[in-house]
C-alpha cells in the first residue's frame, strides 16, 4: 500500500508559512474587501442621480478601462521598482478615488474620474498583494497560500454588505447615506495603508536585468485557456457585485445582505475544505467545479421572489468562488518565471477586469431591454460554454500541482536542506515526495 505526503521541497527550511506577516496580509485585505463591499451600492448611486442600469454599466466599464491600461505597466513596474513602492501608490490612488465617490453629487466626469482612480487603485493593491504573499512560501505551497489568504476577502465582503445594509436601513436615500458608505471605504482604504506600510518596512528589492513589456511576456508565457476562466470571473463579479443590488430593489427585498453573508460564509467554508484539493484531485478539475457552481448560483438567481430565496444562489455562487480564484492566479500566474511573478499576477487579474470591462456595459443594456433574468441566463450559460471548452482542452493535460516529481526516501527520512529558505528567490526547486510502503 503507497500513501503520497505532502511534497518536501529540496532546499527549503520546514516553515511556519502561517506567521505574522500572514496575518497581516489578511487582515490588509479584509479592510480592501470591506471597502469594496461599501461600493456594492454604486448602481444604487448611480440611479439617485438619475442614471440608468446602462449608464452604471457604462461608468463601470470605464473604470475597468483604467485599470486594463495600468495592467501594461503595473507588473513590470512591480518587478523592477518592488512591490512596497507600488503598493503604497496603489493604496493611495484607493483613497482617492473613494474620497471623490464619497463627495460627488452629480453624474459629471468627476464620478468617472473616482471610479476609475477607485478601480486601479483596488485593481493595484489586490496584484501587489498577491504578488507579495506569493514569495513568502514554496512554490508547491502557492495554491494553497492563496486560497488562505483569499478567504479574508470573503469576511469583508460579509462585513461590508451587513455594514452597508444597516446604513441603509438607519438613513434615508439621499447624499448623507452615500457619504457614509463611500466615506467609510476611504477610511478603510486609510487603515489599509497603514498596515502596507508596517507589512514591508524591511523590504529589500533587487531588480531584475530585463523588465519585458506585459505584451511580450503575455505572447512568451501564455497562460493558456485558462484566461477565459479569468474572464468568467469578471462577469460574475458584475452580476452580484453591481446589478444584484439593483434587482433586489426592484423586487421590494430590504437588501442584499442575505446573500452576501451566505455568499462569502460558504465559499470560507468551501475554501477551508478545498485548501489542499489542488494536490489532491488538481487545478483544472477544480476550475471545473467551480464554473458549474457559478451557473448553478446564476440560474437560482431568476428563481427569486423573497429574501430566504437568495441562500442557494450564494451557496452555489460561494461555492465556484472559493474554487476559482486561487486556481485561476495559480495557474495564470505560475505560468511565468519567478522573476516576472509580478508580471504574470497582474496579467492574470487583468483578464478579470477583461471580462468586467466587456460585461458590464452588455449586462447593463440587457436590463434595461429583457429584464434581470436575462442577465442571469446569459451569464450562467457563458460560464457553462467556457466549461465545456476548458474540460475539453485539458482533458489530457497533467497538473503540476498535483504531480510533483517523485523520488523514493524512506517515509523517516529529514527533510534535505540546502540553500535558500524561499524558492521563489531562485531557480524553481526539486520536489522530492516521502513515499511510504508497506
């Protein structure tokens, strides 16, 4: 009988990859997240001014066109001014963008302006992030790192959504309740920078000799089809993140914070569960099951009457989310050199903002022409084409996260050490697997 440990990784020190600055990044993005959810009320917003489902849409996509001009940039940026700089810039432009939403009155440029410095602001902090946590652990370890970490996004986003229900409960439409939200955003984005301040006070940064343009090294390291999973991604975001509030208006719901406390407690829960599924059963079949959970959580959507029938939408929706993300960055992400880690974060995250930027305007128009359920379905069945493409494209594929090179040690034997205590540093490392038989 053979029973497979976990990888021990020639070269590296046994770490404690749950320490400090672990917990410092997760209490960085539970701040990011809570913010964000603030802003879940944006097409909310949008309509007291005057707008449209079409005009939020459009205003959306214009953010998501900043933020895609910055992706060309941003990760060469990371890797050759390092991340702290680019982080704190980042977090700045956060703030910014926040503090305009929150004194904004009208729908003029200035409301186009906030919401684009508010998404590259965000869209730049959650690469730096990742790109930052990411070489803090062995690489057979990275999946698992940003599933951890990821899971903080979801106590936000359960934060925010309670938060912004009960400003909406307690004030009455009007500038003073969106000041309150947005403002609390800017403050959570003030936390944020405090803590990115103290996280990387002892960062040091060597910069690499060539920092390649995000084109070339999109065409020399293509990550492969997962970037479509990435697209589907973004056009879920936009379904729950900015029309769901919209339809739970029109169907006479007091909010929308159902959904979005079973929403991110499900996927939490899904994310513990599935923490080591990527060396286990591997990345693509989660990829897998996690696009069926979004279709299945969008197609529940059209079924909802009362507030009780948002529970299994979110549980479906929680459920692909928690399955997705870390697979998605891994697999984008690991598809370039660990020089260009950087680099490859921020491609891979843009092509999330790819599928909001090409969404948001067309799920808008459909609202406004077929009504919610529309939306639901088209999103659902896009998410159900692009599974079908992806099992079919990697059907033969082998995982390499679940596929460690193997070399027989006796199940006692110490863990070789040599070397770097962070492989991400250098040369990816050997992955020597303990194999036990009886």
């Amino acid at each position: 009988m053979t029973s497979l440990q976990p990888p021990i990784v020639a070269g590296e020190r046994p770490q404690a990859i749950y320490n400090q600055t672990f917990w410092l990044a997760y209490t960085a993005n539970v701040l990011l997240v809570t913010a964000n959810a603030f802003t879940f009320r944006f097409a909310e917003f949008v309509k007291w001014l005057g707008g449209t489902e079409t005009l939020t849409g459009e205003i959306v996509s214009v953010g998501i066109v900043g933020s895609l001009l910055v992706r060309f940039t941003l990760g060469r940026d990371i890797d050759g001014y390092g991340v702290r700089r680019m982080w704190i810039g980042a977090s700045l432009l956060f703030i910014i963008g926040s503090g305009l939403m929150t004194v904004t009155q009208n729908l003029g440029w200035q409301l186009y302006a906030a919401r684009v410095a508010f998404t590259v602001g965000m869209a730049s902090m959650f690469a730096c992030s990742i790109s930052h946590i990411q070489q803090q652990v062995p690489p057979h370890r990275r999946t698992e790192m940003l599933g951890s970490l990821g899971s903080s996004g979801f106590v936000g986003m359960m934060l925010g959504a309670q938060l912004g229900d009960l400003v909406f409960a307690w004030l009455p439409t009007g500038h003073a309740l969106f000041a309150v939200l947005f403002g609390a955003a800017t403050l959570c984005g003030v936390g944020y920078l405090l803590v990115v301040l103290y996280l990387t006070r002892h960062e040091q940064h060597a910069r690499p000799h060539e920092t390649p343009a995000a084109h070339r090294l999109l065409l020399r390291y293509w990550p492969g089809p997962v970037v479509l999973v990435a697209m589907m991604m973004g056009v879920g975001f936009v379904v729950t993140t900015v029309f769901l509030t919209r339809h739970a208006t029109v169907l006479g719901l007091p909010g929308i914070r159902t959904f979005f406390t079973v929403y991110p407690a499900s996927a939490f829960m899904f994310r513990l569960i599935s923490r080591t599924w990527s060396r286990s059963i591997g990345r693509h079949r989660m990829l897998l099951m996690g696009l069926a959970g979004h279709c299945v959580g969008h197609v529940l959507l059209c079924r909802v009457a009362t507030e009780w029938d948002l529970i299994f939408p979110a549980i479906g929706c929680g459920f692909g989310h928690a399955l997705l993300f870390p697979c998605v960055v891994s697999l984008g992400a690991g598809a370039f050199p660990a020089e260009y880690r950087g680099s490859g974060t921020t491609i891979t995250l843009g092509f999330m903002d790819l599928g909001v930027f090409l969404s948001a305007p067309l799920l808008g128009h459909m609202i406004d022409t077929y009504g919610f359920n529309a939306m639901f379905l088209t999103s659902a069945g896009t998410g159900a084409a692009i599974g079908i493409f992806y099992g079919l494209a990697t059907f033969r594929l082998v995982d390499a996260d679940s596929d460690a090179v193997t070399l027989e040690r006796p199940a006692i034997a110490e863990p070789v050490v040599a070397g770097e205590a962070f492989p991400d540093r250098t040369p990816e490392p050997v992955l020597v697997c303990a194999d036990e038989s009886a």
